[in-house]
C-alpha cells in the first residue's frame, strides 16, 4: 500500500523539445541523456481506501490544489488505466532545485510512476515504468535507466519509451551544474517547445534528428569526449536558436548564462577541452573530463560571481528504497 521510489535526473545531450502527441506527450523527436548521480528525487506513494482525500507533500510542506493539479491529474490518469479508485498521499523530496532548468520534473515523474506501480503491485517492465513516466514529464521517460539513455519516439504510447544505451559507461565524463539562477523559470518546457515550433529552424533542426542520434551512439561507442561535447553543445544550441527565432521570440539566457557560455569558449581557445549545454532555465552545464575539473572549476569560480557549482557524473536508473 505504501512504497518509496528514487529516482535520478537527467541532462539531455540530444534534446526533446517538441510534442507529437499533448496528452501522450510522444516527441516529436528523439533524444539522448546522461543520468546524473548528483540530483534525485525520493517519493513515497501509499493508497489507502480509509483515506478521505487525495495530498501532496513536497520537500514537508503541503501543496494546495494548484500546485498539486498536475500531480493529482497524472495519479489519476494512471489510477483510470489500471483500474483503482482509492485516495492516496504522495510524499516528495527533490533533492533538485525545483524548476532552474535542472529537469526536477523527470526525476520526480520516474519516482513517482515507480512507487505508483510498485504500491499497486503492478509487475511492470521498465519499458512500461518508462511509458508510463513519460505521461508524467517527457524527460521522465530517459530516468527510469542510468548511464546513457535514449528516448525513442515512437510513433504511439506502445511505441514511444526509453532504452539504455550503456548503464555504466565506463568513461571519464563529469558535468559541472552551475546554478547561476534557481528562481523559478518563467516559461514551463511545455509552453516553451510549443512555441519553438514557429520557428524556421525548426523543421530542418527536427530533419537531422536521426543523424545526431545515431553519430552520438557512435561518440559514445568510441568514448569520443570530443564529438560528446560537440554533438550535445550543437543540439542545445539548436534549441536556443529555435526559441530565439520563434513568432515570438524568448529566450531562457541570463546574462550570467552567456557569460558561462563565453568561458567555456575561452577556456577552450587556452586548450581547456570542455562544452556546455543549457536546458529550459538560466542554468549551464559543463560537460568536461576529470584532467580539467579542478581547474575549469575555479575559472567559473573566478569569473563568474555567486555560481554554486555541483558536480556530477553518471547516476543509476529508478530503485525502490
Ligand atoms: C529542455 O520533460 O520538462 O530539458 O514533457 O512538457 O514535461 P514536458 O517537458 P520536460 O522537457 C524537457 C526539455 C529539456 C530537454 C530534455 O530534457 O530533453
């Protein structure tokens, strides 16, 4: 009746930015990601027929209705498909700062189609937890495995869920986050990608989908940092470019944000071999190997001024505690 999930972020290297489906939240592209040690959620989901109403605690506070609607919703979307009618009380704790662009809503997804299924003594496979995160969150769909994993499209809710790509690669890759802003984000990723469709990029950027997936797996095969770095800068990037160009154009950028952006440049151009990439929020990350870490760490430490830096590297797929 009661069952506690952990499940892991992760960081896109080949981003989704864009929905086939709404409601199934199929993508309209693939994508690739690394799960990450360093930021996870823990969720408690416990059924109970005596319980009298349906609540939502996150990081101990209770959440009132508007903050617990898209919670409940999911809860009982997946209560509709499986049959079950009960109330229930779902206990979170993100160890993630909430909406910066650091993807808290794929481990928080991850962990809670995980315990849902778990407290309802549902035998899923992790091919289903995946499909059924993916009706969460998008991003949720990658965190159910650790290492690298891709999201394939599909082309239906049977079709579209996660695969690992490598569980536990052993390669020397670390992502530095660089929480320049953990204010909450003003544009949610689902109004965002809708509105990057406009864009004239767009179209061509979702044409080469199939290639950038495929020269990634090949990157990671070989243990390529470099082609990593190149092919995940480009696809953020590509995305940055479809917001900036949309009808109307936004921007998730910070200053702070170019100024990261620019560091890493220089610190390339000085032989400092390190890339970044930058989701729905302010916030960057450095994918660079352990020989530069200490030193690319007190460079942003230099240049840029109250950056809390976290550092990560590959996290393991969904567990239940
Ligand atoms: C930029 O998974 O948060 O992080 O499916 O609408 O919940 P919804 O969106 P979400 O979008 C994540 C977008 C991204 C890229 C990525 O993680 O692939």
């Amino acid at each position: 009746m009661k069952k506690t999930a952990r499940a892991h972020t992760n960081i896109a290297l080949i981003k989704y930015w864009g929905k086939a489906n709404q409601a199934l939240k199929t993508p309209l592209m693939s994508s690739l990601s690394m799960t990450l040690d360093a930021f996870y959620t823990d969720t408690t989901f416990e059924h109970d027929s005596s319980l009298t109403e349906d609540t939502f605690i996150l990081n101990d506070q209770e959440q009132g209705p508007e903050e617990s609607k898209r919670v409940f919703n999911y809860i009982h979307l997946l209560q509709e498909k499986f049959g079950f009618n009960d109330h229930f009380i779902i206990k979170s704790t993100n160890h993630v700062p909430t909406s910066a662009g650091l993807a808290s809503s794929a481990s928080a997804f991850a962990a809670l189609a995980t315990s849902f299924a778990a407290s309802y003594d549902l035998d899923l496979s992790r091919k289903d937890l995946s499909r059924l995160a993916r009706l969460g969150s998008g991003s949720a769909t990658r965190s159910i495995y650790g290492g690298f994993v891709e999201w394939q499209k599909g082309i239906d809710d049977a079709s579209s869920y996660a695969i690992p790509i490598d569980e536990n690669p052993d390669l020397d890759l670390s992502l530095l986050a660089l929480e320049v802003d953990t204010k909450q984000k003003k544009i949610s990723s689902t109004k965002g990608m809708k509105l990057a469709q406009t864009s004239p990029f767009y179209q061509p950027w979702l044409a080469r989908n199939k290639q950038e997936i495929a020269e990634l797996k090949q990157a990671i095969k070989e243990k390529d940092f470099t082609k990593i770095g190149k092919l995940s800068e480009l696809s953020a990037n590509e995305m940055h470019a479809c917001n900036l160009t949309a009808n109307e154009p936004f921007t998730y950028f910070e200053p702070e944000t170019i100024k990261a952006i620019k560091l890493v440049e220089d610190l390339r151009k000085q032989g400092i071999e390190c890339y970044y990439t930058i989701d729905a929020g302010p916030n960057v990350k450095i994918l660079c190997t352990l020989r530069n870490r200490k030193e690319i760490i007190s460079a942003v430490q230099k240049s840029l001024t109250n950056v809390k830096i976290v550092v990560a590297s590959f996290g393991p797929g969904v567990t239940l505690l």
